[in-house]
C-alpha cells in the first residue's frame, strides 16, 4: 500500500480501484498528526463511534504487539483487523479480495 492507496483507497486513479469506499485508513490515521487522530474516539463508516483513538503507526514496524490491549501479534495481522471491523471500514476480506481482483492493481499482487 502506497500513501496515495492509504489516503485516497476508494480513488479510482489511484491503481488499487474502488477497493474502500469514501472511508481509508486516513480518515482516522491522519498523516499529517503522525497517523494519528486528535479526535477522543475516532469516527468510523457511516458515522459510526469506535470505543478507541486511532493511536501513531510511525515506527509500528518496530512493534511487538498491536492495538491498545495487544491482541494482534504481528502487523500484517493487525493491518486485516481494521478492515474487516464492522465500524471501521466494514469490509470482509473476501469481498476485498474481490474487488482487488477486479481493480487495475496486478494480479500477482493479490495471489
Ligand atoms: C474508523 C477509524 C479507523 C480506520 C478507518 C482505520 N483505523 Fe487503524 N486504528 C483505529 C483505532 C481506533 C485503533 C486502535 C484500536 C485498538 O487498539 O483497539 C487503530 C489501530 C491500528 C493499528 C495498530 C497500531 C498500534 O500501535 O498497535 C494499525 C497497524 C492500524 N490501525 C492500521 C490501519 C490501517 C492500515 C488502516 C486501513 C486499512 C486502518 N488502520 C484504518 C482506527 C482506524
């Protein structure tokens, strides 16, 4: 994922395709607060409330564990969790798998 992908995942120009829609990463990691949200508990799709701020991800790759209690071990498994989290982006994976295989981005990419 580039930062044009990570901003604007549901711009069509971008090369991933309409994968999210108007809602990405960075509408709750916002680049220019590190990754972070300034909002208390973050907003998610359709207005929905998180129960949790979006913390930094500058350095995550560094991390040992993820998310506020830890329950992802590594960072590709806590990249999935957002995604398929009912008030963040509401996106099952296989329906992103989907629409990734339906999207401009090569398919090995996505094999
Ligand atoms: C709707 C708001 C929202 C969206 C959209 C969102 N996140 Fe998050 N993100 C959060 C919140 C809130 C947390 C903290 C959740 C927790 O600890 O339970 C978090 C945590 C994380 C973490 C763990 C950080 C750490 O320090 O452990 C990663 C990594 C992450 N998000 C990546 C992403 C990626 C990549 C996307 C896009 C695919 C994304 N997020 C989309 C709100 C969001």
């Amino acid at each position: 994922m580039d930062q044009e992908q990570f901003e604007r995942p549901h711009d069509p120009t971008n090369g991933l395709g309409p994968v999210f829609n108007a809602t990405s990463c960075a509408s709750c990691h916002h680049l220019e607060l590190a990754f972070a949200d300034t909002a208390r508990l973050s907003s998610g799709v359709r207005g929905r409330h998180l129960s949790r701020n979006a913390p930094t991800l500058l350095n995550r790759a560094y991390g040992k564990t993820f998310f506020w209690d830890g329950r992802a071990a590594s960072l590709e498994a806590g990249v999935l969790l957002p995604i398929e989290n009912p008030d963040e982006l509401a996106l099952p994976l296989d329906r992103l798998v989907a629409r990734l295989r339906a999207s401009p981005v090569p398919s090995a990419a996505v094999s």
